[in-house]
C-alpha cells in the first residue's frame, strides 16, 4: 500500500523554478504524478523553458497574466484568469507573465518532477 501524503499551502518550502517562479511542491504519488503551486510577482515573467521529460495540467487560482505555448510553428497566447486550466504538452515551449495583480497556479506534473537534472531547458520565448 501507499502511504497517504497531506501537505498545506503555508507548510511547503518554496524554491525557484527553473523559469523563475517561486514554486511550492505540495503532493506527489510516486511514479505518477506530482502536485505544484506557482506563482509570479505583479508584472513578472517567466524565463521560457520547455521540458525534457513532463507534462503540466495548470489551474489558475488567483491573479491574472497570459501564457505563451509553442510547438514547432505553431504559438498561441492565452490570457489567464481564475478558472482558467490549460496544458503543457511534453517538448512545449512556454513562457508566462503576471497581470498587475500577479498570479497563482496550481499545476500537475505527469510523471512526477524529477527534481535534479535539465528538466527545464531555457528557451527562446514570445517576451
């Protein structure tokens, strides 16, 4: 059996990601998946980065800003809200940016975020 993991918001150490964001790691089931809560500062961006190995599903919770996906030719630009969920497919560029009110996201992270290595690979991004 696995054993049952609770973490609070308040009790998470926070680190930076390797975009720049302070990032809060919450839960993980091993194996599978692991459970994140990002955030930028008003009017901060992201450095752009695309991932080595993972996936995302985000979820904004607070905040506004935008977000800029590309694969290959394609772009899009999306603006970002509370209630907004997006995805991150494997090999996506992405960059984001905070509203003047900042941003919150909470995000799921399939397999679960490595935590060493090149993950996240810098990237030329849309700001």
């Amino acid at each position: 059996m696995k054993p049952f993991q609770t973490t609070r918001l308040a009790d998470a150490v926070e680190v930076t990601a390797p975009d720049g964001s302070a990032v809060r790691p919450l839960c993980t089931l091993p194996g599978v998946a692991s459970f994140a809560h990002f955030a930028l500062e008003p009017e901060q961006v992201s450095q752009a980065v695309s991932h080595a190995t993972v996936e995302e599903i985000w979820y904004v919770v607070g905040g506004s800003g935008r977000m800029w996906r590309g694969q290959g030719t394609r772009e899009e630009v999306t603006e970002l809200a509370p209630g907004v969920c997006l995805t991150i497919p494997l090999g996506t560029a992405f960059q984001f940016r905070a509203g003047a009110d900042g941003l919150a996201v909470v995000a799921v992270t399939t397999p679960p975020w490595p935590g060493v290595g090149e993950e996240a690979s810098p990237t030329a991004g849309h700001w």
